[in-house]
C-alpha cells in the first residue's frame, strides 16, 4: 500500500551532477583494488591468477547487497538506508588494509561490495523525481557519475599502490567514503512516495516482478551478460599487463582506466539516443560493439594499441547496453523502481563476478586469445538474448509510463 505519491517534476542539473559525483565515490569501493591483483598476490605468496578471487567476491557481494538492501528503499528512506550502507562500507575498508591473511582479505572483501550499494539507492531515487522526457538523459549522467568511480578507483588504485603499498589505497577509500557520508546526508533529496510492506513481503514481491515482468527478465538476462563480457576484461588484465612482453606495474595498470573518459563523456548521449530510438536497438548495437572489441583484445600480446582499441569498444558497448535497460526498466513500475533496480542490477553484478571467474580462467587457459574467446561468446549470448526481446511499443518509447 502506497502512503503518498508524487508526479514526476523534473530535477535541477546541479542536483544531477551532485549525485553523480555520489554515485562515483559509491561505486569506486569496488574497484579500487583491480589493479592491485598482482601486488596482492605476491603479498601473500600467491599466483597472480589466484587473487582474482578478491575480485569475484567483492562482485558477488555487491550483487547480493543489491539483493538484499536496495529494495528496501522503497519502503524505507533512501537517504538513511545510504548513510547507513556507507558507514559500514567504510568499516569494511578499514578490515581490508589490516587483514593479515588472504582468506580475511576475501571475506572483507565480500562485505565491501554487500555495503557499496549507495549508487543503485540514489540512481531510482532520482529517477522517480524525472519527467518522463529526460529520464534517459539523467539516468546517463548518473551512471556517467558510476563510470568516473570506475575510472577514479583503478586509476587511483594503481598509483597509490604503487607508492606506498595496497593497504593503504583501502585506507584512502575508507577515508573517501566519510567525504561521501558527508555529501549524500546533506544533497539527497527525501522520497515521500514509499510503500507501506514488510520486508518478507518486500522480497516476496521480487519473486512477483520477476514473473509478471517479461521485460524485466530479457534486460535482466542481456544486461548479465554484457557485464560479464565487460568484467571479463578488468577482472583478469593486471594479471595479463603484469606478465611478458609487457611487466608493468600497477601505476602503470591504473593508468589503463583513462580509457573510459571517452565513454564517460558521451553517456548522457548514450541516454538521450536510448530515448529517441529505443532500449532495444541500443543493446543490439552495445553487443555487437562488445563483440568486435574482443576481437581487437585478441591480438593483445601483439600490441597495446589492439589493447587499447579493444578496451574502448567495450566500454562503449557496456555502456549503450546499461543505459538503455535501465531506462527501460525504470518505465516498467514506478512504485518498484528500487525493487526493479535490485533485480536488473543484482543480474548485471552476478554477471560481473560470472565474467571475473571466466576471464581468470580464460587466461589461464589461453593468455589474450582465451580471454577473447570468453567475451566474445558472453556477447554473442547477449545478442541472441536482446534479439529474443520484446519490441518497445510507441507508448513506451515516447515514455508514456514513467
């Protein structure tokens, strides 16, 4: 039972770019550690391979805290359950860089991703304040706000962990978060449309949306496994950076997250098209671009220009594919935007530890060439998925139900 409702009014752009720089903070938790692979490996006297499984644990628990926190904000106000996700993030940090084995490391690790769920509470938020014109556009800035966390941590990451070791860059990022408690306690505006449910009827309900919504699932099925394609990638390139020809280091490996400014850049673009011509034609191109960039990481061990190519076009095609289903879904239900959020965006993290795992594996089987084996088919299931769809009708395109 809703309590109040509100109709959409639009929000200001200087809000926009606030929580967008949340979203970024949020998000980077999750991230800073990627480049680190290989000097936390060594730390413990590990393959540079086996510290993957920090990587695929903090994946996983962010896809379990979308599971298990984010709905609530439908229920409850978005602002506190984000000040309290971020305390104890920043708690989770600090466990981090003082853990004295691997295996605290992993479990720690865990927590950080559960708690680092603070974007995906304000990406709905925002949301439903949108009119329906505008809603692509600002669900881009926002995950533009997400990709420049992504950029931020590893590049971050890497140089701070290449001065001073990767304990402290887990003490900078616990640090960064009190700046980000700071922030969303006095920026986040308050939701007066919740819903009046408990939580066992509240995760109930997600067993409901999963079956009653059609669209949901396809989105849900595609955006998994462009992730995984994506996460493929970055899960397994320090590994890969760190061995012949190349032997870089991690500043250097950091500097590799530069890459995404193009995309960052043009996703509020990104969305705006989604607006104009449709979730699905924007998926369909985002899978084929993810494809045809594994087939310039291929050749990676011949050249860091293929490397670089290839890093670009998948940043592209992951992105068109996230923007257009999430604004996609936001127009499904919007008196479950968390709960909708919670079910697309535990897939897509589900997928981002599936692809942490495989891309691990695919180095370890074949180097370059095994990794690109692994996206390219995660793309090409993407594309029979998308293809599958149901097509957008007129109403929804136009953003008839927002």
């Amino acid at each position: 039972m809703s309590v109040s409702s509100t109709a959409p009014q639009g929000i200001s752009n200087r809000l926009v770019a606030l929580m967008a720089l949340c979203c970024a903070l949020a998000v980077s938790t999750i991230y800073y550690h990627q480049p680190l692979l290989p000097q936390i490996a060594a730390s413990f006297g590990l393959a540079p391979t086996q510290a993957g499984l920090v990587a695929t644990l903090t994946q996983l628990g962010y896809a379990a805290g979308l599971l298990l926190i984010v709905p609530l904000a439908d229920c409850r106000q978005p602002r506190r359950l984000a000040l309290l996700a971020i305390a104890a993030n920043s708690v989770a940090l600090i466990i981090c860089a003082a853990a004295p084995s691997f295996t605290l490391l992993c479990m720690s690790s865990l927590v950080v991703g559960v708690t680092a769920i603070t974007a995906q509470i304000i990406i709905p938020a925002l949301s439903g304040l949108a009119t329906p014109a505008e809603r692509g556009r600002i669900v881009g800035s926002l995950l533009s706000g997400l990709s420049a966390g992504l950029l931020l941590a590893r590049t971050i990451g890497g140089f701070v962990g290449a001065q001073t070791g990767w304990r402290a860059v887990f003490v900078l990022a616990s640090l960064i978060d009190v700046l980000l408690l700071l922030v969303v306690a006095r920026s986040l505006p308050t939701t007066t449309g919740l819903t009046a449910i408990s939580y066992a009827r509240l995760m109930r309900s997600l067993v409901s949306l999963v079956r009653e919504e059609r669209v949901l699932r396809y989105c849900a099925a595609s955006g998994l496994m462009m992730f995984a394609a994506f996460s493929a990638l970055w899960a397994s390139l320090a590994a890969l950076l760190a061995q012949s020809p190349y032997g870089f280091d991690s500043a250097t490996i950091g500097l590799f997250g530069l890459v995404a400014l193009l995309g960052i850049a043009a996703s509020p673009r990104i969305g705006a098209l989604a607006d104009r011509l449709g979730a699905r034609a924007m998926v369909l191109a985002g899978t084929i671009t993810l494809a045809a960039g594994f087939a310039f990481v291929a050749a990676g061990s011949q050249s860091l220009g293929w490397i670089i190519v290839g890093m670009l076009l998948l940043d592209f095609g992951n992105r068109a594919g996230l923007v257009a289903n999430q604004a996609r879904v936001f127009t499904l239900r919007p008196e479950a935007r968390s709960r909708l959020n919670t079910l697309f965006m535990g897939s897509y993290f589900l997928g981002g530890a599936v692809g942490a795992a495989l891309g691990n594996y695919g180095v370890h089987r074949a180097g370059w060439i095994g990794l690109a084996a692994v996206g390219a088919l995660l793309a090409l299931g993407a594309t029979v998925i998308n293809a599958l769809s149901p097509r957008e009708s007129s109403s929804t395109l136009a953003g008839a139900r927002p």
